[in-house]
C-alpha cells in the first residue's frame, strides 16, 4: 500500500487536493497515515492559539488620522461642491474651446501666420484633451457605479441621473469640437457615452435588479468602459508623460 | 446603499480623499490581523498598516477595475511585511545575540509536562515555542503560511500575492508547514 505523502495530507488538509477522494478512502483504511495526518491536525490547531489583538472598531479611523496628512487632496472640491460649480466650470471650459477653436481658424486664415499658426493647434488640441479627459473620467465614475451596484435589491440612482444628465449637456461642445477637427475617435468615443448617459439620464429614477442587469449588459456588450479606459489612456499620453501612471511599480 | 469597494475606489482615483478614508476604514483592521501575524509584533503590524494604505494611495493609479480591492491591499501589505520582516532579519543577523533566558535554560527546552491539552494550548509557554517557531520560516514561508492558514486564501491566490505560480506558493506552504511540524511536534506530543 502507498502511503499519503506528507503534501498530500497537507493538501488534504486544507482541502486543496481537488476533487479526488483518494486522501479520505486512504486514511480510513490506514493506521499509519490516519496517526501522521492527527499528528498534523494537532500542530495546525495549536498554531491556531497564536492570539492576535484584537483591534477598537475605531481603528481605520486612528489608522486614517495618522496617515490623513501624507494623502494630498487632489481636486476635492470638485466632488463635494454644489452644482453650481459644475455649471460654472463647464461654462469656463466651453468659453476657453470657443475661443481656442475661433483663434485657431482664424489664424489659419491669416497671410503671415507662421509661427502662430503652428502655435495654435496644438494649444487647442491641447485645451480639447484636458477637457475631454476631466469629462470622460466623471462619465466612467457614474458608469462604474452603476455596474458595480447590488444586483439584490432595487436602487435609487436619482444622484447618478443627475450627473449624468450634467454629463450630457457638457458633452455637446466637446463633440461638435471633435466632430470640426476631424477627430473621429474621439467624436465615435464620446457619441457611445453620450447615448449611454442620456439614456441613464432620461430613464426611470429607480431601477429594479433587473433593469440595473441590462445596464450593466449594454455597458458590457458596448465596451463602453474599455472605450472610456482606452481613449483616456492615448489622451493622458498625448499630455505628456508626467500625466501616465507609474507602471509596472511592484507594490 | 453600501457603496461596493470598486465604487468607493474608482471615486478615490479621481482624488476624492473622502473616498479613499472610506476604503482605510473598512480594511484597516483585517490588514491589521495579517500584518500581526506576518511581524508577530503589535507596533510593526500598526506600522505596516499605515504604510500598506500610503503605498496603495501612491499606486491606486495603477489598481486594475477587475481586481478585489481586498485582494490588492492584501499584496501590499504582505509586501511591506516581507520588508520589515526581512529588514529585521538583516539587523538581527548582524548584532551579537542577546542573552536568551530560554535558551540558556534546559528546563525551558523540554516540553511541558502539564496533562491537559487546553490548559497547555493557553500557557503563555506554548503561545511563546509557536511565535518562536513562526519566527524560524522565511518571510516567503511565513507569507504563504499566513496566507493559506489563517486567511483561508487557495494556493493560486496565494501565488499571486506573492507574484509566484501556485506550485510555487504551495512549497512555500509545504516547507513551512514541515519547519512548524518539527518545532512543535513534541510539544503536542505531550500534551496528547
């Protein structure tokens, strides 16, 4: 008879042996290994007894006041203001694409433009990709949240529907600009979020599991998050390299 | 509604620091457990804590959607407990040991005696050969250990916490389970 090797009664152990019965029919009918295998159960048990403190409730709160200090508030307000400043802001943004867009065709008109000329698209591509990339992170935040919701229960996603319905009148400069500079990815990009927002917007403001399925399937089958990811990834990196993310970090 | 944590993160990438105290409340003190257990010392674990969260902060960039935010703050945290672990290894390894009054007495070194098995499994005595004997597997060992024994992750999670294939992170888990045997085996053996 083969006995069970000390792995096997460590797999079996903590039932990683996979499906296979072979390690209980063995100990049943051998004495040896069922005595190795208590062996090990006992010495498995009594690493268990290590205590461990047993943190207050508090603790995350204690842990987030020590650290609190390290982490920089990075654009805060922007989430926790009114909407006012939303408002405010998109008005700021459409001014300043307004202007670049009008400066840039008219410079281009101009007899003797040359170095304002080739000034002038790339400040306007530039005021475009900012704009657009700010846009598209908020779109993918409403988007994320409702994909990720409890499937469980019925929801409330009136806040979303708000956001997105802001989401959507911004949109409409940002796309008629892309659709004059002839940037048809961008323009496909931001159409695809456009119809899924409006529709989010315009729809009922409590959805049942089943309906927050579908929304999670439309998203799904459209690649609207994939879409959002990519388009911002080629943006941060026509920004410059400052704006990427630290790949390959080891944590 | 309770946010999930794939809500909560994806508001803290966009530098809602609100959002990211949220995720600290929720994981400190499971992050706390293993980091306990990984230092086996209160302070360092508290230390490890606060490192894991501002080094998550600092990547979250980097923290892919599909992922379990758990899952991820758990790497983090074995990580920066596998280099304080194996920075006081260093250290250790470098000073003169101290006068060790276990080792010094031959009476400790013998297994007690005491009948009852609960009896011994609450003696300050057993608790002290256990930590001791967890303190003899390497950091990966103890890692794997820590891992698979008391947070019940399976071997391929283990594996990819550690950044290994899960044949790897199961001989880990195999060498340290042989070290403890051999450490506390007569121990139990007594108190059967």
């Amino acid at each position: 008879m083969n006995h069970l090797s000390e792995e096997e009664l460590i797999l079996h152990y903590y039932g990683e042996e996979g499906d296979s019965p072979e390690a209980a029919l063995h100990l049943n009918e051998c004495a040896e290994c069922r005595e190795l295998y208590g062996s090990l159960q006992r010495v498995l048990n009594v690493v268990n007894t290590l205590p461990v403190p047993e943190m207050a409730p508090d603790y995350g709160t204690q842990v987030w006041r020590r650290i609190e200090r390290h982490v920089p508030a990075r654009r805060r307000w922007w989430f926790t203001g009114p909407a006012w400043r939303w408002a405010a802001a998109g008005t700021a943004f459409a001014g300043l694409l307004v202007a670049a867009f009008t400066a840039g065709r008219f410079y281009q008109r101009s007899p003797a433009p040359t170095a304002i000329a080739k000034a002038d698209p790339a400040a306007h591509e530039k005021i475009l990709l900012v704009a657009v990339g700010d846009y598209l992170e908020r779109s993918q935040m409403v988007l994320i949240e409702l994909a990720n919701a409890d499937p469980k229960a019925s929801l409330d996603i009136s806040a979303e529907q708000e956001r997105a319905g802001d989401l959507v009148s911004e949109s409409r400069l940002y796309r008629q600009t892309a659709a004059h500079t002839g940037d048809t990815a961008v323009s496909n990009v931001l159409d695809d979020v456009d119809r899924v927002l409006m529709d989010i917007a315009r729809g009922p403001s409590q959805l049942s599991p089943a309906e927050l399925e579908n929304v999670r399937r439309r998203l799904e089958a459209e690649g609207i998050l994939l879409k959002i990811r990519v388009l911002s990834s080629n943006m941060r990196n026509h920004e410059g390299p400052e704006a990427q993310p630290a790949a390959g970090q080891k944590l | 509604m309770e946010l999930t944590d794939a809500a909560i993160v994806s508001r803290a990438r966009a530098g809602d620091t609100d959002a990211f105290r949220e995720l600290v409340e929720r994981h400190s003190r499971s992050l706390f457990r293993l980091a306990f257990r990984m230092t086996g010392n209160q302070q360092d674990a508290e230390d490890v804590v606060q490192e894991s969260f501002l080094r998550a902060y600092r990547q979250l960039a980097s923290f892919d959607d599909r992922a379990s935010f758990g899952t991820w703050m758990y790497r983090i945290a074995s990580n920066c407990s596998l280099d304080l672990v194996r920075a006081r290894k260093r250290r250790n390894d470098r000073t003169v040991p101290a006068d060790d009054d276990r080792a010094e007495d031959p009476m400790a070194q013998l297994p007690s005696t005491d009948p009852t098995p609960e009896r011994i499994a609450l003696s300050g005595e057993v608790r002290q050969r256990v930590a001791d004997a967890m303190e003899e597997l390497s950091p990966t060992e103890r890692t794997a250990f820590v891992l698979r024994h008391f947070e019940g992750m399976r071997m391929e999670e283990v594996g990819r916490v550690l950044e290994c294939q899960p044949g790897a992170a199961k001989h880990s888990v195999f060498r340290a389970v042989q070290k403890l045997r051999r450490a506390l085996d007569p121990l139990v053996s007594v108190a059967r």
